[in-house]
C-alpha cells in the first residue's frame, strides 16, 4: 500500500535528530518554543494532521516513554492542555504510528483501547478522571517500541491524485470494501471523511466492521470504539481514522482474497445476508420471553453459527423481543469466560458489546438485522477457537449457585484468588439488595489501580457498561460471571499509578 511506509525510510530522507527529545528539563519543553519547532518540523512522507493538534501529537510521538507522563503533566498543571486535546492526540498517534496488522489487536490495542479508557475516565471521579488516559499514554508508547521492532510501519499521505470525487466516494468505498481493495478503499475513506457526513460514514463502516471473524472481533471493536472517540474528539479528525479503518477492515491473514474464496471466517456472512431479508416488516418490537433467551442459550452452547442466526430469525418470527435475544448473547459470552477465563472468552465479550452499540445505534434495517445475526454466529465461533486454548469447564450461567455467604469488600478480595466462590458471592450480594453499582464502581477503579494490560481496561468498560442493558432477571448473573477476569484488591499494584498521579501534583 503505497500510502504506508516505514519510519526507517522516513528518516533516511529528513534531518530530524533524536537529540531534540531527550533534554530533560520540564520547564523548557513545556514551553511553546519547543512546540513551535516541533511543528516546524517537516516530515513529508508522513499523513499530517490538522495543524492544531499536529505539534501534541509530535510531542507524544517523540518523547521517551519514560518521560512522557511527566511531559503531558507539565502542560495539563500549567492549562495548556485539556482533556479532549489529550484524547485525540492520543488516538491520532495511535493510528499515524502503529499497524493494524498483521492481525487487528496485539500491539493495535494501543488505539483499540482509547474509547475503553475514556469510558473509565467518564465514570471515575474527579481526581482520578487522568488516570485511564495516562494510562493509555504509555500503553501507546509501549505498541509504538514494538512497532519499531516489527519493521516501523507510518501511515503516508494519502494519494491526492487517486481521490473520487465526492459524489463517487460512497460507491467507491463500496465497491473496494466488497473486493478487498487496499488501495482504492484509502483514498475513498479520505474522500468520505472529506465529503460526507458522520452518519453517512458511519453506516458504511459498521456494515463491514461484523463481517468476517478474523482478529476474533476485533474488527468490530475497532469501528465501535473509533466513532465513539470521534464524537468526543471531533469529526475534523477523522481521516486518519477512517483510513486506519478501512485498512484493518480488509486484512484477510494472507489469505486469497475473500470475495474470490469460501473462507471459514467469512461464511456466515453470506448465510446471514439471504436470512436477514426473512424478517418480517415489523421485528422490532416484540415480547421480552426469558424461555426464548434459555433456548437461544443452548443453541449457542451447541450449535454451529449458521445454527445460531437461523435460530434467531426464528424467534424474530415468532415474535420475541431482540432484547431478549440480546440477553442469551450477553450470558454465552459470561458463560464462556467462566469456563475459560482467558483471551477468546473475554473477545467474545467485548466484541458482543461492540457489535451491540452499533445495532443499537445504527439507523439502517438492514445494517442491525446483519449486525444480530452475526453476533449470534460468531459465538458459536469464540467457542470452537477456545478449544485450543486450554481446558474449558462446564459451569452454566443459568445454573451456578447463588452465596449467602461474605460481603462486598470479601468479594473483591477473593476475585483473581478464587473466581469461583467469588462469582457465587458476589450473586448472593446482588439478589440481596446489593446496589449493583456500589460493586461496579469499586471493580472500575481496582483497574485503575492494579490493571496492567488494555484487556483490563477494555473487558471492564464493555461488561460495566454492558450489564445495565440486560434484562433485570438476567443482570445479577452477567454481572457476577464479569468476576472471573476482573482485578481483585489483592492483585499487585500498578507502579503506572503512582507515577500518574505524582506527574499530576508536580
């Protein structure tokens, strides 16, 4: 792709030296001189950025890691930076600095992890609403060194030339997207970004973001997070966004071009796609039918994931609510990571949650029927790649016993030490009155506290977020199986924090 090179070769053609980021007086690189010649800076083989983020993005480009916090604090003391400013430059280095391949996720999660970030940082009170973005920061830096180590990939500019006009730009995204075509799909996410609105855009990229299992859901997790950063950030950052999308939209592991092939991962689609125009006119409504959701949640647990999405139009027809089918999704996923608390179940989680903000918040018919159906397919999918990862239980959400036994403070104690006794605890606390949140608050902040990874930051946000759309019957047993992957108040401290928070005091 020709818009995309590598630091190495940016560098063999520019003068800019290493030394101008190691001088280590705060004062002075807080100072707007050194901004101003950090903007002054040309790296032309490199996309650039809207001129007044541009120099906040060089500064977290350039600086060391181990210095960064402190940089950022110095300008956050002095009023110079505000959080929003903090955020985009965040997600904006992200995407100008680290590759969304080979696979969506594993060193990407720098950027997947900004929307999760900013959640917690939401929800937090105010003396600790930095932390998940300091966090993140470093978090960056660690995925821009491994970037660096695996070839020093940069997104370019975009080819001005190659750009369709704006009354093309949809149906050259289209077509790119439908053929797995690198080059045209960049310049059309330019041209969109340039052109269209948020909401036009956005349709098109979430119909794609479910469409193939590859990166184990990563792709829809990508699309999510991105346009929810983007309406807090602003639509003027887009492009990069967009470009960073369509490119990790289309990585298909170096298989043959999917539109030519039958790959595994994109079957369902096709299945699902003839299915979603058996819908009747009206779907939406329905009844809420706990049964539906028990027999739902067997399907999954057994059937293949064509089985799952023909089960589903099924209750469509017969006339149950989508919530009710959204409550067996949301338990399967708590279902799989109590019998393996490990990275597929936890993707299977945090990809429903993803896929369920944008059949939620997308406007087209057709785009949520696709979008349900694939989540219900791709369950099924989550649980044949567990197979591989280990020994999986036979724990059932539905089933597992309720504690009368400890308290809220035991609970948190005994997560990560024994998950088992703590998920039957924490049930007994929430059917006894337990307000839930008084729990989801004291989980939220133990990541700030003791997380060390973004699955910390990512599993937390989705499920915390996820569990209040449940139906009440069903809330208390999503929200105790969450306790399996969560941090406990007995896991180590996280040094990152201390650091952040002395950054901030100065």
């Amino acid at each position: 792709m020709k818009a995309f090179s590598t630091r190495r070769q940016i560098l063999k053609k520019t003068s800019f030296s290493g030394a101008a980021i190691t001088l280590g007086n705060l004062g002075f690189l807080g100072s707007l001189p050194s901004v101003s010649a950090q903007e002054a800076t040309s790296r032309p083989d490199i996309v650039r950025l809207r001129p007044e983020i541009e120099p906040l993005v060089r500064l977290i480009e350039r600086t060391p890691r181990h210095q960064l916090l402190e940089e950022i604090a110095v300008r956050v003391r002095a009023g110079k930076l505000r959080y929003q400013q903090v955020l985009a430059a965040l997600l904006l280095a992200g995407v100008r600095n680290v590759e969304p391949r080979p696979a969506v996720g594993f060193k990407f999660h720098a950027v997947l992890v900004v929307n999760s970030a900013h959640l917690a940082s939401l929800a937090s009170p105010d003396q600790e609403r930095w932390l998940p973005i300091f966090w993140a920061l470093d978090e960056f830096k660690a995925s821009q060194a491994q970037d660096v180590r695996e070839g020093n990939w940069t997104m370019g500019p975009v080819s001005e030339s190659k750009l369709p006009p704006s009354h093309q730009a949809r149906g050259a995204f289209i077509e790119a997207m439908e053929n797995w075509n690198v080059e045209a799909a960049d310049v059309a996410a330019a041209s969109l970004a340039r052109h269209c609105s948020e909401g036009e855009v956005y349709e098109l990229f979430v119909r794609y973001g479910g469409r193939d299992f590859r990166s184990i859901g990563h792709k829809a997790i990508f699309v999510a997070n991105s346009f929810r950063t983007l309406q807090v950030i602003g639509w003027q950052h887009a492009e990069p966004v967009l470009r960073s999308l369509a490119y990790a939209l289309l990585n298909h592991n170096g298989q043959e071009n999917p539109s030519k092939s039958d790959h595994t991962a994109d079957r369902p689609w096709r299945v699902n796609e003839t299915l979603a125009k058996s819908f009747p006119q009206e779907w939406t409504g329905g009844q809420i039918d706990s049964g539906a959701t028990l027999d739902l949640l067997h399907t999954l647990r057994e059937g293949e994931a064509t089985d799952a999405s023909r089960f589903v139009v099924e209750l469509i027809k017969k006339g149950v609510s989508t919530k009710s089918i959204y409550d067996a999704l949301f338990l399967r996923g708590g279902e799989m990571l109590m019998r393996q608390p490990g990275i597929i179940a936890l993707h299977s989680m945090t990809t429903t949650n993803a896929m369920h903000y944008a059949f939620m918040t997308s406007r087209s018919d057709q785009t949520r029927r696709r979008l349900l159906l694939q989540n219900a397919s791709f369950l099924p999918m989550f649980r044949e790649a567990m197979k591989g990862r280990g020994e999986i239980g036979q724990q059932q959400i539905d089933h597992f016993q309720a504690s009368s036994e400890g308290s809220l403070e035991g609970v948190l104690n005994l997560m990560g030490m024994d998950r088992e006794v703590a998920a039957s605890q924490l049930l007994g606390q929430l059917d006894g009155g337990v307000d839930p949140y008084k729990f989801v608050d004291s989980a939220r902040r133990l990541v700030f506290l003791k997380g060390t990874n973004s699955h910390d930051y990512k599993f937390s946000s989705a499920v915390l977020e996820d569990f209040q759309y449940l139906s009440p019957e069903w809330r208390n047993r999503f929200l105790a199986a969450s306790s399996y992957y969560l941090r406990g108040a007995r896991s180590n401290d996280n040094e990152l924090v201390k650091r952040a928070k002395d950054a901030l005091k100065g």
